[in-house]
C-alpha cells in the first residue's frame, strides 16, 4: 500500500469516501443505461461520476497521488458494483430510474461534500476555499455525468436547491470541528444535513429566490 | 496575508487583476440573469467566468496557492459586487444586455491577457508559451461561461475576431516588456490594444479569412 | 533545450509522439475546416485535439514542463502542417472527409495510447493507472474536438469499439514491457494492435454488447 498524503486520513473519512463512491458510481451507472451506452460507456461514465470530483479538488489542492491512484482499489469496486447495479437496473422502469438517481444523488452530495471539506482543511486551505472545495467534490462529478449523458447538469437547473445543500452541509462541518466535536460527529451531521436538505427540496420544490 | 509566489506582483498588475474579474464577474452575472437562473447559478456563473482563466493558467503552470485561493478578497469582491451589478440588471432591456456584455468582455479580454503574459513571464516561460497563457487566461473563463449558458462561445462564433484581439494584444505587451519600456507602460499599451481591437472587431464586423 | 523530466525519453518515443500529434491535427483540422470555422478556429481545433489528451495526461501525473512546454516545435510543427493540410481539406468531399478523419483518428489513437502507458510508467504508476493514462492520453483530445465542433464524441456515439482498442493496445504495450521485449517493439505492437481493431472496428461495425 503506497504510503501517501492522505495516508492519515481517519477510518470514518475513508468509509465515507468509499460510500460516496459507491453512491455516484451507481448513479452514474443507472444515468448510461438509461441513456441506452454500451458497456465501455456506462463504466466511463460511472467512473467519471465517482472520481471527477475528487479528481478536481486534488489538482486544484496540487495533492498527488490522486486518490484514487493512491486507492487503486477504488477502481475494483467500481467493477464489482457493476455486478449487482447492472442486472437490477436492467428491469428498473424509468420512472423508478429517475428516483433512484436522485437518491443515490443526494446521498453522494453528503458524503462528498463532507470528505471534500475535511480534505481541504487537512490541507491548512482557509475556511471560505474549504467550502469551496466541499462543495466542487460534491457537484462537480454530477455535473461531467449530466454533461456526457446530454442532460442539463441538476445543479444549472432552475429552482431546487442544490448546490446551496452542499455548501451549508460543508459548514455544518467546519464550524463543528472548530467547536472541537468530534470529528467523526461532524462528519455524520454534516452528511446528514446536506442529504436531507437535498431530498427534502427535492419532496417539496424548494427553490431560492431569483 | 499568505506570502506566496506572486506576492511580488506589482501593484500596477494587482489593479489590472482586479479590474478583470469585475468586468468578467460583471459579464456573467448579466448573462446568467439574462438566462433566469437562481441565485446560487447567477453567483456560479459569475465565479467561474472571473476565475476559470486564471485557474486553467495556474494549474497549466503548476502555480499554488491558486490566485483565488492566495487572494480570498476577490470571493468577496465578487459578493459585493452582486449587490450593485443584480438590481441593475434587472432593468436592463435585453439588447442592452447584450451590448453591456460586449463591452465588460472586451474590456476583460484585455486586461486578463496581459496579465496572463505576464505571469507567465514571470513564471519564466518561453515566449511562445507565454503568448499562449495570455490568451487562455483571457478567454477560457468566457467560454465556460457561454457553454454553461448554453450559448456558442464567442471565441468559436464565426468571423469576429476574438481571440485574435488577445494573442495580438499579448506580443504587444511582451515585445515592449523585451524593448525595456516601462512595465505599466507595456501592460497599459497591451490593454489598450487588445480591446480596442475587440470593440473595433464587433463595431464593423472585422473578420479573418476562412 | 529545456532539461526536464522526459528529457531521456527515447528516440523511438519522440518519433511516435511526434506523429500523433500529426494524426490528432490533421483531424482537428479537417473537421474544424468542415464545419466552416475560420482561421482562428481551426488551428484552435488542432492545437486541442492534438494536445489535450496529453495535457490532462501530464496534470493528472504532476509532470511538468507540459510536453508541449518543453518541446516547443510541437507548435511550429501544427503550423507547419497547416499549410500542407488546408488547402488539401478544401478539396475533400464530405464523405471523403468523414473516412480521413476515421483513419487519422485511428492512427492517432494507437500512437497515442502507446505513448501515454509508456509515459505514466516512466513515472512509476501501478500497472492500472498505466493503462487509464493510455486511454487517457488517447481518448481526451478527440472527445474536447468532438464536443467544440458539436458533435457526439466518437467515444460516447453507441456501438463501435473506440475506448477499448486503446485499452487493449496498452495493456499490449505494458505486458510485452513486463516480459522484457524491447522497448521499440513492444510500442510497435500496441500501436499496430490499437490502430487495426479500430479500423476493423469500424469496416465491420463490431460492437461490444449493451
């Protein structure tokens, strides 16, 4: 196992990096199958879903080795969750398609955000690009899936909050770690906040002002 | 204050920066009004057209701190510029719009290929390269901005010169800064050219040759 | 000459770099020049097409000077080979066109991957992410002139093998490597091996399954 920068990361942060790869890879999947790929295709884009946004904030942090060149076993997984995503998603309907992204959406937006926050802040980045950088993990791989998939990126879509939960859920973060709860705590409230947030405007319609 | 690699910038180079997000900021936030987009989208928009260019230079020169990150007040600049550039633009009429969006991009044109010139000078590029950065930190963050917008960006639009105006602009700054004139002198001339060429360009319709 | 990182690459590797960057222009150009871009545009094309796979490539390794930093007559080459290349392209018909650009792209695509898996290895990644900066490396350029020039990117359009030639052709290229063929003949073969199965790929319209 190459040792690296993040070679410290606590094992909460780790179980949550590998749920939200979990959640965006299947949504991406669900999203190309959909769309009617091919197999090259629908593992292209699940890859890019689950790693583009990590992937950004890395290069924009100038971290290397990548994550996951460092957690090449993050690529095995993909692999094996095609094994069970791709036979179920064969007899979704569409609709049920639609709401499973959507789910497997927001919970991706929580965990992401939550790692992107905590990440940054290893990295002794100051607050607001913390945030920022919460936030470009969370969205900015669903935003590359929508764009191949030739669908308007959730995020540009008028009206529901969306990026707006991620930054909220980004400082729920950083403001309980700097009150010095525990780490682990502020990682679940923020992912809890960030996820319910994110499916409760999508239950209810909310929207910002334009 | 961080003390990072461009901490010895000028200050004549630090205003020229500056006032390039504004127009650029500016730019986007008329644009992305124009589209009705929320909030959050009309702030997304704005950031990444101040921003995207710099950012791609940056990251091409493998320059950190990011500029954004080095210098937090141009998030800030961004949000107080919100409060004067959104009320008005609810009552520009949409050619007005338009034709405003022509003159803060242009004007941005100018300012962020001389700066991107002569960062990456500084950075000790050869000359060719840094013809070449000026012109993307001049336009990358403009075509991000169009293509999020759903519009053809401008650079691509048949005919009108455009990143014409900023690789002309670019030698004008580099081969005065070659001939020992003043460093002001040269950003100032380069700006000058750079979007008087541009506005000229859109005035009469310039074109190159197919 | 600029001392850098790939400055013992071999003689061998330079060669093949240099002709896919040939292959990847002439595609840009021909396609850009099809859809009826003027000057600027078409050399942009190029220039992304024939670069960018290779700068992603280099961003996501931490390689810098850029490839095409450090060898500047890359630059001149594109130049250069405009003044063969436009005035054929004007003569093309559109369908004569469409199977350049097939043929240029496949060639591109073998040289490229087997340069890319040779480049990352260099760099001592695992064996994986050898083969992804090979797809990487091959892929990029083609999807960025795909997307400028509004067309589906061949990798993502349904059916014909495009990503999975590259993917072959450099596990081709690493696993002859690993069993000490030499260096010539084990880019040779990858290139060959990724070259002909496109080409195959698209005479006989072979698909993987859905």
């Amino acid at each position: 196992m190459a040792i690296g920068i993040n070679s410290g990361m606590s094992t909460a942060l780790l179980a949550i990096e590998v749920f939200g790869i979990i959640a965006f890879a299947s949504s991406g999947f669900i999203e190309a199958r959909r769309k009617d790929m091919d197999l090259i295709g629908v593992f292209t884009v699940a890859f890019i879903t689950a790693f583009g946004g990590g992937t950004l904030r890395d290069i924009l942090l100038d971290r290397r080795p990548l994550f996951w060149v460092q957690h090449q076993e993050y690529t095995l997984l993909i692999f094996g969750l095609a094994l069970i995503v791709l036979p179920l998603s064969h007899h979704l309907r569409s609709s049920t398609a639609e709401r499973a992204i959507i789910f497997v959406d927001a919970l991706g937006l929580g965990l992401f955000s939550a790692v992107g926050a905590s990440v940054a802040q290893d990295a002794q980045m100051p607050i607001f690009v913390c945030v920022m950088m919460g936030v470009i993990t969370a969205i900015f791989g669903g935003v590359l899936r929508d764009v191949i998939c030739n669908e308007i990126p959730l995020v540009f879509r008028r009206g529901q909050l969306y990026a707006t939960c991620a930054f909220i859920g980004s400082w729920v973060y950083l403001i309980l770690d700097l009150a010095d709860v525990h780490q682990t705590i502020a990682l679940i409230s923020s992912i809890f906040v960030t996820s319910t947030m994110r499916l409760l405007a999508v239950r209810f319609n909310l929207t910002l002002p334009a």
